[in-house]
C-alpha cells in the first residue's frame, strides 16, 4: 500500500538467488570478479557497442561523479529545473564537480525545452566573467513520469553537440523508460549523443547496487579515479556486480520495469473515472501526478495508503508504483477513492 | 589459498539469511527501516552509551566523511606515514574534506609515536600561514597487523584532547583489535576520546555494508547532510542495515575477528619454524608481515598461494586471514614454505 | 567618453599621494603596518562599532571569501538573479565554499523580492536531500543601479535572521547606497542584520583594494585562513591597506559617490528630453538602464561613446558613471544622443 | 635594520613613478590595457618565445592557480619537504586543487633530490587506490636560499618530463637565482621543461602585483578561467601591469634582485670572520642561514635589528636581504655580531 515511491520495494527473488551464489567462495576484489566481466558483457549486447561499467552505491553517486567527468569545475550543468540533479541530491553534483553551476531550465513535464537549451548551451561561452555552458543532462524518464521519446532526445542531443558541449543522462528510471517506448537502449543513449548514463537499477529491483554505464570509453580512467576517490571503488565487488548481472539476464530488467509500468496506466485508467480527480501531465513510466479532491487525499491517507501530497499545489498527489506493485494494490487505492470522493 | 587481503572473503551464513529475510515486503527508505533501529540500539549496548550510526559502502567513503566532519578545509589530518588514508584512498579525505591536508607522523608497527604527536597538534596552531592542527586519526589494528593498547589509545587521545583537536578512529579492522586485547569496545573508543568511529565490517563478514559510529553525537546533522551530499545516503537502507545488524548479532563479529587472528597466529607459529623466515614487526590481529627466503616466495607463487610480495623491501610479503580462512589453507601454506625453504 | 563600467576609471591624486608617501622605508607585513591600523580605526567610527577588516584584491574574492565563511558546502546562498555573485564571478561563490549552490531569487529593480525570501528561507530547511538555506547576499546598490532603502534592509534583515540564516551584503557599489540614501553606514550593515560586508573600493577610486568589513568578529579567524588559502593575504599589504585609508579619509569616499550619483542623474534628466528614450527601473546610484532608438545607438558608437548594449532586450543599454566622469563627458553625450534621435 | 623577510621593502621609484603615469585617464579593463600588452612583449624577449601571462595579488595565488592547471584533483605534487607550496601557504594549492595531495621529497638546501624524483614520478602510476603522480614543483631559488643550476634543473626536468608528468616552477625569488646564475631566463625555465612559472615580483620590487608567466599556451584558457574564479582577475589591471611592466623596463628586476644577493654576500663574508658563526647551506641569492651564539643573537634583537630565530634548530637564524638592503645596514648588522661574539 505504499505509492509513495519505488525505492520501497523488496528485491525480486533472481537477484537474491544470484546473491547468494556469489556469496561462495572467495573473489579477487575491486571489480575483478566474474560478475563484473559478465555485466560488461551484458550491457554491450544490450546497448550494441562496447561499454564499460563502474558500479556505485546510489544514483546520486552515479550522477554526481558522471557529472564531474564532464564539466570542469568553472562549467556548467544544463538541466531541468525540476531535475533529481538539481533538487534531490543536496548539492552532490556540486561537491563532485568541485563547484561547477546547476543552470536550471524549463520545459513541460520535466523535459529540457530545445528553445531554451539553444539558447543556453551558448550562453557567455568562452567568456571568463561567468561560467562555461559544458554539459547537458537529462533525465530518462523524467521526474515527473514522462519519457523523452527518440526523436526529442535526438533533437537536445545534436544541440548539445553541436555546441561541444557533453550530454549526460540520469536514467534512475532508464528500464521504464525503454519498456514506455520500445525503443532500443542505443536508439535512447549514444546514438542520441549520450556520453555517460546513469544506469538506475534499485528503484526496479537491485538492493544496493547501481551502475555508470561509459560510451566514451576515454571517460573511463577520469572516473575510475573519481569514483575510487569518492569512496565508490568497493571491495567485494562481486556482491554489486552479482546483483546487476542477475538484473539483466532474460529481461529481467525490462520487465520488471514494464510492470510498474503497467501498473501506473492501470492506476491511471482507474482514476480517470474517479470524479474530482485531474490527471497532471504525461504518465509514460510509472510515476504518476494527479490532483485529488482533499477529502479523497485525507480518506486515502485515513486508510493508510503512502504516498506524497503536500509538496506541489493544492491537491496534488504523485503516485508511484514498482515492480512489486501488485494489481490488488492498485485497484485497492482506487476503490478507495472512489468511495471517498463521492 | 588467498591470502592477499581479507577482503576476498565472501560473507557468513547468518549475514546471507539476513538480509534474504530482509528482503520482502516494502520498507520505509532512507534509514527508516527496522533494521537501522536495531543496529543503533546493538551498537548502544556495545559501546554502553547512546550512539548515532551512518551505513556507508566503503571503508574509504567512511574514513573520508568522518573526516571532513572534523577538520575545516584549512585543517590538518595527523595521521601514521603508513595508513590508510594517507595512501590507499587516492586522496579521498583531501577530496571530502575540501582539500585539508593529511600530515604523515611516524612510529613502529604504523602507531603513531606519542612524542611526534605532541609536537604535530601544537605546530603552527593559529598561525595563518599555515594549516591548522585539527584532527588525529589512528588506525585500529594498525595497516601492519599491530593493535593500539588501551593505554597506547589513552596517551594519544590525551594529547589530542589537551590541545583541542579531534580524535578519528579507522577501524577497517576494529573487531580484530577488540578480539585481540579482550578490552570493551568503549574503552578502544570514546572513553580514550574518539569522537567518530568507522566501523568496518566488510572485511569482517558483511557484503555491501560498512558504518560510521558516531560518539558525540552533536556531529550527526553536519554528517549527515555531507552523507547524502557524498552520494552515500541509500534508498534501501534496510539491505545495508540488516547486514551489520546480523554481523552484531550473537557476537558474529568478535567470532569472526577471533577466528581471523587466530588463523593468523597459526600462520605466525608456523612460520617460526620455517628456515630463513623473519617475522617483522608485530601480528597481533590478522595481518602479518614476514621476510620469505627468495625461493619461498617462487614457490608459493607456484603453488596458487595469492599474496602481496612486491611492495616492500626484498623477500617482504604480507600475509593477510580472514573469518574465512580455514586451519586447512593455513596448513596448506605452512607446508608449501617448509617445502621450499629447504 | 566611456559609459561601460566604473571600473575604468583611474584614481584621484589623494589615493596615488597615499600610495607614494606609504612607499618609504620598510613596513612590516601581513596587515601589521600602520595603515591596516589606522583603516580598522576609520572602519569604527564609519560603523559607530568595532569592526574586522580584510584587504582583498577584487570584488568578487570579496564576496567569494564572505560567502564561504557563511554557509557551509551543503547550504544554499539565496540571492537575486540578476546578482553578481550569481552571473559574474565565473562561479568563485561556488568554488570558495566547496560547492554551495546558489538560489536565484525575483524582484524588480535587481531587489530581492521580501515574499520569495520568506519562502526560500524556510525552503526543505533541515532535509538531507536538498541544500540548507544558509545565507542571504544582498546587493548595495543593485546590479541594476537601485538602491535598497533602510526599511526593505531591515524587513530582508528580519526575515533572513528569523529563519537562523546569516545575511551578506555585496557592497561593490555601497558608497553610491550611502551617498544616494543618505543614511549612516551603521543604519545599511548590521543595525539592519549584515554580518559581514563586501566593501567596495575600486570601482570607486582605489587601485589595487577592496576590503570586507566584518560585524560579526567571530568570524574573523575562519575568514583570516580563508583568505592566506585563497592567496588574498598580502605581504607588502601596506600597498592596499594605504589606499583604503586615504579612501575613507576627509569623506573622500563619499564624495566620489555622490559625484558619480550626481552624473548618472545629469544624464537621467538629460535622456528624458530625447525623444524615444525610455528610462528603465529605478536608477538611485551610478548605473542608468535606458532604451534607446537603434539610430542613437549607433550614432554614439560611431561617435566613440563606449558602453553595453548588446545584453539585454533590444535598444537596451547600459550607462555607468564614476568618480571621475565630468560633466562635459555627459553633456556630450546627451548632445550625441540628441542630435541622432533626429 | 629589518633582516626578516624581503617583502618588508617598499617599491624602487621608477615603480611609483609607472604607477603614477598609469593613473591617470580611462584604461580597459581586465589585461585589455597598454600595459598589460607591453609586458607581454618584454616578457616574450626576456624568455625568447612567446609566452602569456596573468597578473595576481600573491605569490600564493600564482603558485596554487598553477598547480591547479597542472593536476587533477586525484594527482599528486611531488615538492621539496621545505617548499613554500609545501608549507607556508595554510593549504592554497590543495584548495585550489580540490583536493590534490603534496607529496614532500627531500634534497640538501631544499632542492629536491634527483633520485628520490624518480622513484616518486613512478609511484603507483595509473593505480586508482592512490594518488596519481601528476606535477613537480621546483622553486628556484630554493626556501633556504639555494640555487638550482641549470644543469640540475634539465636532470629534474628530464626525469619529469621522462614520466610524462608537468613541470612547475615558484619563482617568488626566480630573479635572485638568474642574477645568481648568469644564466638566460629560458635556460632556467622552458628550455629544461618548465611549463608555468610563478614570476615573482613582489619581493624584489613591486607593491600589489606577482606573475604567471606560460610557457605552454595551450594552458592559459584554463588558467584564466580559474583566475577569474578565483577573484584573481582584477578590474583596473594597468595598476598591476604598470608596475611589473616598469620592473622589466631597463634591467631593473635584475639589477634589484643582483643588489639584494650582493648584500647578502656581504653579509656571509663577514659573519665569516665572527667568531662562534657556522654558515648552513649554500647562500647563492639573498637567504643566509647560519647558527650564532646565543649572545650573538640576543645582542642583535637588543639592538633593533629584526630576524627569524626560533623556528629551526638551536642557535639558527635566517637573514634575508632584499634590493633595499644598504651597505651600511649590513654593516651595522656585522658590528653588531662582532662586537656581541666577544
């Protein structure tokens, strides 16, 4: 019963089996392991090229030190105004970068508007008095549940581009985003210009693991060093690697991610008949925002449903759902709203 | 036959089972979880007094935060030549503490010498131009496999205090003193004046899992927000807490700890015995450096043995146990270098 | 003839008769010569308080090293976002103190608007996973050539102290406060809340000095490392501390001030007589916003008149008078002005 | 009678007298002035290459800017163990670093030691748990007064440049060690590897302006926007320009820092025939450090004259002359440990 988000879920029980057989024996350390090998492996065939792959402990360290391989310290960061980056992370991209800036922009739904990243990837470039446009970085899906689609992704990519500037995507919420749209994982990172991919995997099933995954493979040495230096290199790397590897074997990954798709659209669907209640924005992964009628939030909450409502306007409500969300979960919350909002 | 660090080892059953019961059903994120109220309260019965925890991933992502949270940036870190944070973090205090500097002190068997610390916490104290004395960081057991005595710990932590520094504990490998010298916990720690402990448990059983004890607790907001800042605050706490919470549980971890110095201690036994062996310095946990006769080391080499023996002087080789390392291994080590010392 | 910025003017024989007489005979360094003295005495009785003073080389090492001793790396610096420290300092706010992010705040004439504060003082105050707000930077005379009065100081005073943060004042321009409003120095600085303040000097007639003046002495010995650090600390400081020092003497500050309040307004009254001139929020100092037909633009180009007008909107420019602007400077060219609004 | 340090000497005429002829009129700012321009030029015949230069308040910030564009957070700066950088700069290259770690070497008369160098260049290269060996910092003339000849410094540079590391140099008494040597300005810089060059300036004549001097162009983007980020690009910059630009002009920097040795040579010979006096060290410029007899330095102190005395061993006192030294200064000093010896 709880929607309020999808770092709440358990683990699903193929990354636990595959725990467990890591916890065997002994294994050389720092990312030396068969797990990691296979995990290299893994994400090459799935993203069509070589890759390398560093895995971190959250997705704030993910961002943070992508972030700091591809800005100097006197740069800045071209994002979203309502990114995780920019308002979730307490400044780590700030600290990673040594002091580079955060310039916030806008847009709908959470996506970087193309007029204002034109206009920004050029902003007092070159000029010593103000900070040097360096990096863009967009959030797949986005914060507020909508999902770039291949051809907006491609159109911020060659403007990034075109301007010399680097491209970065926090993809907390990256399988959500492929199982929305069916696009391929190449089509949505490199191919578009993506540089460094925040590759999220506890919000859809790992436990304590998340991953960099590397196209520019000359990135690779910077962020070793990073992510040594950052307390991120770990030891028994297997018990990380273990955890992805077995995230990625038959799709796992996607659908896991494709369930909690599938459970925002039937949260969505229900709600939609629920009178009172307005659908906020695009609900193309699984995160939703809706604006309830107050006594619908107070008896939902009364029930003792979880979610977040009293940090946007009045009424509005994210719900999140997972891949452990159930159907009986979702047609719970919308049969109590139906009988609160009458 | 690994005995090149003790962080190959994988983990005991009882963590494994943990975290496996751990992981159903939903739980509240960020340290909210049971399993983080159940460490604070284990490790307030171990340190008999009220403590603050923070679970981190790495051993350096623990010393490099305690630090920063106690030194200023214009700051100095006195530390032994030999530790850790001086050379095995790739600058990560300098990184977290936004650039104070780490003053390396002298000492046998990597303690540092009490008389070379009275001069280090006065030098230059409010002088600009230079930094400014601020904080001690001992290693306990020591990076050579030597364990502070209480009384060693109290002469230090006197000094630090007299001149109003702060006292830092590395414990990577604290269970290991505390196995060794049968002292309290709180007599290694607080009541010698350490104000902030990393409390490893990696290399001691835990998986993904280390923690930061903190001892004057008015240090946990600034420490907190530097955690999360640092990328080190986990969404699913509960998969970090339940590991360190299973390794307190029923004396684990001393268990473990003995066993490890006890395999260490056969090892240093045996060894004595061998023709052309000299043991260097002291083995009181489970780290033991020893001079091999050239063809010992080619033979061991040979026969799979996995240990350090080119990073010192000639012949020098690091001999590291674990919880996991078995009577058998020790044996089987003992004999290859009776073997090829004759 | 040039209009772009106060900072092209040179200085008046009284700083370079200082300069030379303090070039005789050795002095001792590190701010123990006499001037440094004989500044903090005249900073005093400005004050009417005891005061610190630090002699830095520019403006913006000023507001950079202010700021760092007045938020920690994990705060939030709220600020107007046409600030200085927000746009002009190629992020030296975020590089000095490690990281902080700077919250750009609304308000007509480059004010900070009183409602926005009171909501960004209180914003996630206290959650680990935003920045804390911590410190407020007001700017005196704006960016934009208002001037705060001492009523909206006191109310931006009340609110940023109510909520615990500390408040900065960016004076690159407070002489020109001074001398438009009238009020003492005391009345615009800490009777209304600032703790430490950017004390302008170059722009209005030192040549190698700026200062920060410190109301809160307690931060006097953070500020004093942070400074040696950041290689503000000169050795031969008598070269600055001299200038500043015939810079308060007789009223001379204050006297350029009003001077160059006194041209801005000669051409203010001067431009409402050409036709299609359109003056542009509120100009209480030396910075004047016009719009100007395009012809007059170009026609004083061509002339020679040198100024910014390429920034902003079209039409939009730029005009700044100094200390050393003459009457006959703006008299032609509001004469230019005229004869090519025709 | 002030033997402390070289920077309590003011400013030779034909400095006050540039000063004076650059203020007056309206001048570009930021290095767009004349003055800016015509050292470049002098600069370029002194050196024999193009160069680029930036002007800054201290040797302090020359030293850190430099390292800062020479390695990255995660490098190290391989420095005598008695370096200024090392010691007497509260930390300035690891703030502007972010964080990178001096790594001190030793070497008579604080020049560093060929062999240690070259272990050091190589230590744990490209091994992420440590620091990467990334820039040497050579100053010249060393802290004790030494000087490096040219042959020492190709060997110093060639082991640098052998291991692909870069090569600085704190010249804060780089004129002292040319006039010493009779050697060319590139043969002690560039021509044996040097990429940037702290140009000092202050202690040999100027009042509120130091030097970077780059020999690598490609550095100085970089550089200037660390500059500005620093607070080190100063608005009215004719009034740095002007006085490094009148301290080139007609040999002036030479004929200074040639006095200042010769005063320093004079003294030497004549505490020579002092009894009780022991010489410490080579005295190729203008630092002398010898061991007097208790009396001897009681008797001086009683008498006025001012020098360090208690920061090294026993007896150790260290006397700099500066280009406003006089012969009967010296002279006096000599009567003085004379007529105190007996």
């Amino acid at each position: 019963m709880i929607f309020s988000s999808d770092n709440t879920a358990a683990t699903p029980p193929e990354i636990l089996d595959a725990l467990t057989r890591a916890a065997s024996g002994p294994a050389l350390p720092y990312g030396a392991d068969e797990h990691s090998d296979s995990v290299r492996r893994r994400l090459a065939d799935l993203f069509e090229r070589d890759v390398d792959v560093l895995f971190v402990s959250t997705g704030t360290a993910a961002n943070a030190l992508g972030l700091a391989t591809l800005t100097p310290p006197w740069g800045s960061v071209l994002c979203h105004r309502d990114s995780h980056v920019n308002n979730d992370e307490c400044g780590a991209p700030e600290f990673y970068t040594a002091g580079a800036k955060l310039v916030p922009l806008g847009g709908a739904d959470a996506k970087i508007d193309p007029d204002e990243l034109r206009t920004a990837v050029r902003y007092k470039k070159g000029d010593v008095h103000s900070v040097e446009p360096s990096v863009v970085s967009v959030t797949q899906a986005t914060e507020t549940g909508a999902v770039y689609t291949v051809d907006e992704l491609r159109e911020l990519g060659a403007i990034t581009k075109d301007a010399g500037l680097r491209l970065h995507m926090d993809g907390a919420r990256f399988a959500g985003a492929v199982a929305s749209l069916g696009a391929t994982p190449a089509a949505l990172t490199w191919r578009a210009g993506v540089d460094l991919l925040s590759f999220g995997a506890t919000k859809n099933g790992t436990m304590t693991a998340d991953a960099i995954v590397v196209f520019d493979r000359a990135l690779t040495p910077e962020l070793s060093f990073r992510a040594k230096r950052a307390g991120q290199l770990t030891a028994k790397t297997r018990f990380q690697s273990a955890q992805v590897d077995a995230y990625l074997t038959d799709g796992l990954w996607l659908r896991n991610a494709a369930h909690a798709n599938a459970m925002a659209a039937r949260l969505q669907d229900g709600l939609k008949a629920v009178p009172g209640v307005e659908l906020l924005g695009a609900a193309d992964a699984n995160i939703l925002f809706v604006r309830l009628p107050q006594p619908v939030i107070d008896g939902l909450l009364a029930d003792g449903f979880v979610f977040y409502h009293d940090r946007w306007g009045p009424g509005v409500v994210r719900l999140v759902t997972s891949f452990a969300t159930t159907e009986e979960e979702v047609d719970a919350l919308l049969a109590g709203a139906g009988r609160h909002a009458v």
